[in-house]
C-alpha cells in the first residue's frame, strides 16, 4: 500500500479539490506547476500526469494547447478530475506497475510530470520501479519533472526519498540530470526541503 493510501484512505479527492479551490479563490497562484511545464516544452507536446490527482495541473497544461494523459491510482480524486474535464483522458492505475499499452495509451511523451509530493507518497521500495517506468514512456530527449519535499515541514509523511536517492533512481532509468529549483517560479536550488528536479532521457 502507498503512503498516499495510508494518509487518505482514497477518499480525500473532494477535500484536495476544495482546499485548492479556496485558495484559488483567495488570489493565490495555483497553476505553477503547468507555467513550469509549458517553459519547457512547447504547447501541443504530449505531457503524462503521473499522480494527477484531482487534474489541477493537466486541466491547466490541456487549456493552454497540451496533448494531456492524466494517471492516477486515487479513484477518489480521479473522480473530481473526471467530473471537472470529463473530455480529457483520465485512468486508473498504480505508477509501480504502469504499463500504458493496456490502457491504450501510446508511448513517446515529451514531458512526465510528477507533482504533488507523489513521488514521496509512494509505497515505500517502489520508487526506482516508478522512475524507470515513467522513463519508458518518454520519447528521446523528453523530460521528467518531478517535484516534492525532503522534510517535514513539507510533507505530510515522514521524508521517503532523498535528492541523490532520486538521482540515482533518474540515472538507473538512463535519464540524465538536467537542473533544479527550489519552487515550480524556478527559483534556484538552494539545499532547501523542497525541490523541482528536470531529467532527460
């Protein structure tokens, strides 16, 4: 069982959506993480969201013109994501065992991203299985962006990974380090708790 299943119980989607919800309403920026993404690749490019969650950031990626793939094992926060874009391609699957053949998903993204402290949440041990599988739907020379806390304070669990344990995750995968930030505006990596990592395959 994943961290994430441990802390939720599957059943938090509505309550996610709503605390962003709120704090959209209240003025705050919540769409960092596409602005992030569509700097990187340009609009049109497929993108997977791995551990999309309730859709905040693949709504946002497909608005702006993305070709968007949503995964995620959550059935509850799947469920939000489905009812608030039900025309984007949303499924239902543990990333540990991701094969997007199956699923009638084609292989050749130019971008993976994995926000939301997914890669933390993880079921503990899995996390190589999932940087490798992610790496396999990637076409050559397209990007993983990762982006989670190493502490506590930006945590919901207790830390699971650390940046060389994910590094080296990336390089096992055959992805190559490419940079770091400290927060989905890019600012630069400063040893903080929390980090925004791009790798190449």
């Amino acid at each position: 069982m994943s961290r994430w299943e441990d802390l939720t119980g599957g059943t938090s989607g509505h309550d996610y959506a709503a605390r962003f919800a709120a704090l959209a309403r209240s003025g705050r920026d919540v769409h960092g993480e596409a602005r992030f993404c569509a700097a990187l690749v340009p609009a049109g490019a497929r993108v997977l969201d791995a551990g999309c969650g309730t859709g905040r950031v693949m709504i946002r990626l497909a608005e702006l013109g993305y070709d968007c793939v949503g995964v995620d094992l959550d059935a509850s926060m799947l469920a939000v994501a489905r009812k608030q874009a039900p025309q984007l391609p949303w499924f239902q699957a543990d990333l540990a065992a991701f094969d997007p053949e199956p699923l009638g998903i084609a292989p050749g993204f130019d971008l993976v991203v994995a926000a939301g402290n997914v890669l933390p949440l993880l079921a503990a041990g899995t996390e190589a299985v999932v940087v490798g599988r992610l790496a396999t739907v990637l076409r050559p020379g397209g990007l993983l962006v990762a982006g989670f806390g190493l502490d506590e304070a930006h945590l919901p669990v207790p830390p699971g990974i650390t940046l060389p344990e994910y590094d080296d995750c990336c390089a096992a995968a055959g992805l190559t380090f490419v940079d770091r930030f400290a927060t989905w505006d890019a600012d630069p990596y400063d040893g903080g708790g929390y980090a925004v990592s791009v790798h190449r395959l």
